[in-house]
C-alpha cells in the first residue's frame, strides 16, 4: 500500500483533536498539506476515514475501525526505535504535558533535562495551566498527559496518584511565625496573608477544608499561581499557605516552612490521562522518567526543611 507513517500520524491528529486545523498546528505543518496525507491514506486504503461537514469532522464507521490498528502500528515502530539507542540520536518527534506551574521547577526541569540527554531530538512541550486548564487539555488530546493534583470523574479520563503534600506556612525567617515549630489556621488569622485567588483548585482546596474553622485568615493580595504567591511572600507582602514542595531551592534560604495544623490540608499530586489508551512510547518513557523524579525527590525532600527551626 502507497502510504506512510506521516499519513498515519496525519490520520490519528485529526482524529484525537477533531479538526484538520488544530491537526496541522500540532504537526506544525500547512492544513493542505496535512489534507493530502489523509487523502493519501484514505486512497491507498480505499475507503473514507472521515465524515466531514462545514462545522466539525468525524471517524465514519471505518475510521473507528482503523484507528486502534493506526496507533498499535505508530507505537510499534517508535516503540523499536525508542529501543535502538543508537539511533536515540537521530529520532524525532514532541511529547506534550500539561502541568501545573509549581510542578515545573520542583520535577519537570530535572527530567526534561534527562529526557533531552537520552532522546535530544524529541521535543518537549510544556503547558503550563491551571488544574482545570489540564484536565481540559488532556480531554482534547492537546496533552500527552497532565500533571497536576484533580482527580476527575470524566469516564475518559484517570488519575494515576503520585505523591502528597501538605500546605505549610511560608514566612521570611524575620516573621514572628518563622521559629514556630507548627501554626494553627486560626492563629494564621492574626497576620498579613496572601493567597490564590478564587476559583483556582488550591484555593478550593483550602475553603473546604476550612470551612468549619470560625477564625479565617483574611487575605490581603491574591495571584493565580503558586509561583507568583512565593514571590510575593519572599518580597515581605505576607505570609501565605503554599503546597509544602512549592518552594523552590533557591528561596529556601530567603523563606521557612512551617507545618499548618488544625486542619491539615493536603494535596495529591499525579499524572491525568485519557482512559484506555496506551501513550506513544515517547510519552511512555517521558512519564517513567517523570515518576522516578517524583518518588527521589519526595525522598529528599521528606528530610528537608519543613520546620528548620530558625
């Protein structure tokens, strides 16, 4: 038959995204272009794959037959190559993980570094969103996968646990807080805080969890991001409650953790996929990599400076 692995691939992007358009974006090449490999496909097979109207396009009866035999050929030969590692040099391709922002200093740098070492011409695409922005991303195929901490109750989709953490208090070493072996959250109420705002999943997190408690800190800044909410805290804006490894090495120095108690909150952090369908090899070994760092660096940092006591 006259056709390839890139009209197979042309024909799964349709598929998983639903769209030539958003299709030709994720292959990065022309939308006519990315037409001719499926016609191509659909010529060589000789039956239509698509059902195609002016507002959306379908697998037809067919294409829903094809698709699995698609992938099983496109992970079969990745899967060789990915094994020759020899040729590790000369592959290419892009891995795409949705994550939330605070994931991407703690464990995602360390294993995109090592992934690039073993696999330097596959691509590494971050998305950097909210948790809610990930689950959506994973849904549309626009992710390999997503690392954050929302389980979901969508049938398409599964939660893989990883790791724990609860929130501390983070606090400049100056701070009246910062020698406290623990803080409760009432007597967090009697300070300056900062925190996320409404609507993100950290905060809804916290509102639940406090939802019984009578004295609630009160909050004098909001930002989005865990990130952006240790640079204020860092600059002396406030104390604020931050998931225990969001603080990064760097600010370790500048900043004390202390456990926050009464309630103590936590947080599940783990891979989101879609249900039932096998990652691409490249995917495959990225998310090993990405466990492995997740449980080395729970391991260390379980040793580390939640209250150090200064």
């Amino acid at each position: 038959m006259n056709f390839d692995l890139a009209d197979l691939r042309a024909f799964v992007a349709v598929a998983d995204l639903g769209s030539f358009r958003a299709a030709s974006v994720a292959l990065h090449i022309s939308q006519p272009a990315l037409s001719r490999r499926v016609d191509k496909l659909e010529q060589a097979l000789g039956f239509r794959l698509f059902e195609r109207t002016t507002r959306k396009v379908e697998l037809n009866a067919m294409g829903r037959s094809f698709i699995p035999k698609a992938r099983h050929v496109m992970n079969e030969l990745e899967s060789a190559l990915l094994g020759m590692m020899d040729l590790s040099d000369r592959l290419y391709g892009q891995v795409s993980v949705a994550c939330i922002p605070s994931a991407v200093g703690n464990f995602l740098a360390d294993v995109v570094r090592e992934f690039h070492r073993q696999y330097p011409r596959i691509h590494v695409r971050l998305i950097d969103e909210t948790a809610a922005e990930i689950l959506l991303a994973v849904a549309r195929s626009e992710a390999d996968f997503g690392v954050s901490y929302l389980g979901t109750h969508e049938p398409d989709l599964e939660f893989e646990p990883l790791i724990e953490e609860t929130f501390v208090l983070a606090c400049r070493p100056d701070h009246p807080l910062a020698r406290r072996r623990k803080v409760t959250w009432t007597e967090l109420a009697e300070h300056e805080c900062v925190t996320l705002a409404p609507g993100s999943g950290n905060r809804m997190l916290i509102d639940q969890a406090l939802s019984t408690v009578t004295a609630r800190p009160s909050w004098t800044c909001e930002v989005r991001h865990v990130p952006a909410l240790v640079s204020l805290i860092e600059k002396g804006i406030g104390v604020g409650a931050v998931p225990r490894f969001a603080v990064p090495e760097h600010a370790q120095a500048s900043l004390v953790s202390i456990p926050l108690v009464e309630p103590e909150i936590a947080r599940t952090i783990g891979v989101t996929r879609r249900r039932g369908r096998p990652l691409t090899p490249a995917a495959q070994a990225f998310h090993d990599l990405l466990v492995a760092s997740y449980a080395g660096d729970a391991r260390r940092k379980g040793r580390g400076k939640v209250n150090n006591g200064r």
